[in-house]
C-alpha cells in the first residue's frame, strides 16, 4: 500500500496554505528556493523545510543545475491525486445511482391541488 | 448529465452536491428512513449493511455496520443536531476502522431545484490534517473504494 501511504502524504502536504501556495507558483514554471522565498517573506530553510514536505509526498522535484537545484511540480504525483479525486467522485456516484432507484420506487409527495 | 461534485473548501471542508430527479421531501426521507438508507448506503457490490440505527430526532443516534460477507466490514457512529424536515440535516459522524476518526460534522440541505432536488452536504473536519487523511484514507473505505488497488494509480 505504498501509494496509500504517498497520496496520504500528498493530501496532508496540500493541507497547509504556504505549501499550496509554493505549487500555485511552481504550475507557473520551475523556481529556486531563493526564488520561491522572495514573495512569502519566509526565509529559505522555512521554504526548504516545506519544499521536503512536498517532495517527499512526490508532489515537487528537484533539478540539478551547477551548484542550483531548480524545482518543478511532479506531473505524476498531481495526477495521481486527480485520479483519486475521480476515483472518489465516481464511488460516491455508485451510492447516488443507486439512491435514484430508490427514490423512483417511492410514493410521491401529494401536489399542491392548484395547478 | 454529470451530477455529482466532489471539492475542498477552505482548509477543513469537503462539499459534494447532486442532483436528483425526486423533490426534497423524498429525497429528506431516503437519507433518514432506516428501511430505504439500507438498499442504497451500501459502497461496492457485494457490500451490504446488516445494522441500520437512525433515530431522526435531535440527539438521536446513527449507526451504519457494513460487511463484505467474507469477513470485512466497518461501522460508523454518530448524532443528529438538527433536523428541518424536509430542507436540512446537521449530523457528526465518525468512522472506525476500528479506531475511530475524529468527528465529521456534516450539514446536508435538500434545496428544491426545479421538480426535483439539489442535495448539498458541507462536510467540516476538525483540522486540515484530519481532512488529509479523510480524503487520502477514510473516504477510501468509507466511500467504498477500499478495493480499488492503488498501486496500479501510481
């Protein structure tokens, strides 16, 4: 159950503003720490800290380039948390289906007698 | 027509909203009548639900038992708040799996949408944490899709 266990990471992850915040910016285009700090007066370890939080939920990567380790959103981590919300969505659908046939099968309330 | 939404609000709100062709008084009685919850509240095929407990009063209890038949199953537990017959229900619930998750309060209107029903439920956790997990781990069984195999997601 590993993937379990990284979208429970993933949502957790999303779960704090600064962090969503960082993901709005990187959907924009890759960003350094520095970067990323600038516009949420945080200081870099503050952002690193909360960048580790992201990767490791396998939301954010990081690039090698020359002493800079550029970070871009994980295509594939933001897509696996869209197919469960699908996935979800869809489940709770079966439910709702099946409430529409219950509902068909039941006595209709009396109409108003004005028409 | 695509029917349900599923999304987060805030950080500790779950909204899903559907349609349904039925008006909101029928709708109001196939969420708290015991004998009608039983045929539908069911999650995958194959899952039924032996105990019914729904006592539709303020204060009254709620108790879901489901069970696969193969020796899986899970219950959930709760309290009415309110109750507006025939527009809102204002509930907690908890799962347990077994232990049990922290207290979802839910609100769930039945607005009158033409002939038929907009049915909203506005789920509240009590953190953005519990949300998380909610989303990632509780709705997964509690919203039947504990059989899905995720490894094939990732």
């Amino acid at each position: 159950m590993n993937g379990s266990l990284k979208l429970d990471a993933a949502f957790s992850a999303l779960a704090d503003p600064t962090r969503r915040a960082i993901l709005a910016r990187l959907a924009k285009g890759e960003a350094t720490v520095m970067e990323l700090a600038a516009p949420f007066e945080m200081t870099q370890p503050a952002i690193s800290q909360h960048l580790k939080v992201l990767e490791s939920a396998g939301l954010v990567v990081r690039r090698v380039e020359g002493t800079k380790r550029p970070r871009h959103i994980a295509k594939g981590g933001i897509e696996a948390m869209d197919q469960w919300l699908a996935m979800l969505r869809k489940a709770l659908e079966r439910n709702y289906d099946r409430l529409d046939e219950v509902l068909a099968t039941m006595e209709q309330p009396r109409r108003r007698e004005k028409r | 027509m695509s029917k349900l939404t599923l999304k987060t609000e805030g950080d500790t709100h779950v909204v899903v909203t559907r349609r349904f062709v039925a008006p909101p008084e029928i709708v109001y009685r196939a969420h708290t009548d015991p004998k009608l919850l039983q045929k539908w509240l069911l999650g995958p095929e194959g899952w039924t639900m032996p105990v019914c407990i729904n006592e539709a009063r303020p204060g009254g209890k709620i108790r879901y038992e489901w069970t696969n038949g193969k020796g899986g199953g899970f219950h959930l537990t709760g309290e009415y708040l309110e109750l507006e017959p025939y527009s809102r229900i204002v509930h907690v619930e908890r799962m347990h799996l077994p232990n049990p998750t922290p207290d979802n309060h839910i609100e769930t209107r039945f607005d009158a949408d033409g002939t038929g029903t907009l049915m909203t439920m506005r789920m509240t956790l009590p953190d953005a944490q519990t949300r998380a997990a909610m989303l990632a781990t509780g709705m997964e069984r509690g919203m039947e899709a504990s059989y899905v195999r995720l490894e094939g997601l990732i």
